[in-house]
C-alpha cells in the first residue's frame, strides 16, 4: 500500500470518527477499532511530518480543529432533517480516539504525553 499524505490520513479519520460517533448513538454497541486506529496512522504520519515536539505542541489546537470540523460536517449533513441528532460530547469521544493513538504511538498510556 503506498504511503498517504496527512491530509488523506485526517480526512480518513474524520470519516471513521464520524461513523463512530454516530453509532454511539444508536442502541447497538459502537465499535471504536477504525476510529481508533485511523487516529494513530494520522498522528504518525503527523508527527513525521511536523517532528516530535511541534507535534506535541499543536495537538491540543489540532484535536479542537478537528472536533470543530466533524461537528460543522455532521451539521451540514442533517441540515434539511426535521429533528437532527443531538451532538453531544463530540470532543471528549474525539479526545479518546486520539488520546489511544498517542498511547500506540508512543507504546503505553502513561508516555502519551
């Protein structure tokens, strides 16, 4: 499989994250395994990209981006829906996501950060 650009990577995410926030959601147990490992291949190649300690520094404002960015697309996509989904919480579920990507990436939860 070739390598994809970062962009590729976090639009990847965005759309597993989506999926997974929605399901959360319904009565069905939401399964977080592509979210969650679409997070880590995105804050992999995010790292390389930016080098260790930028990446560490821009995490916060890139975590908040996203959840900004997901939340306007879900908006966007139940627009015309007389009673839309609540969101709800939808940085925290993200800020999980990320937080098991850091914790891969960096090979335990107590190095994550």
């Amino acid at each position: 499989m070739p390598d994809r650009s970062v962009q590729t990577l976090r639009l990847i995410l965005k759309k597993a994250f989506s999926r997974y926030y929605l399901a959360l959601a319904t009565p069905a147990i939401a399964d977080p395994t592509e979210a969650f490992g679409a997070a880590q291949e995105y804050l992999s190649a995010l790292r390389a990209e930016l080098g260790t300690e930028e990446f560490m520094q821009r995490l916060d404002d890139e975590t908040t981006t996203l959840a900004g960015q997901i939340e306007q697309d879900l908006r966007q996509r139940w627009r015309d829906r007389d009673h839309p989904p609540e969101i709800v919480d939808l940085e925290d579920r993200l800020r999980e996501c990320l937080e098991y990507g850091l914790a891969r990436l960096y090979g335990s939860p107590g190095q994550s950060r």
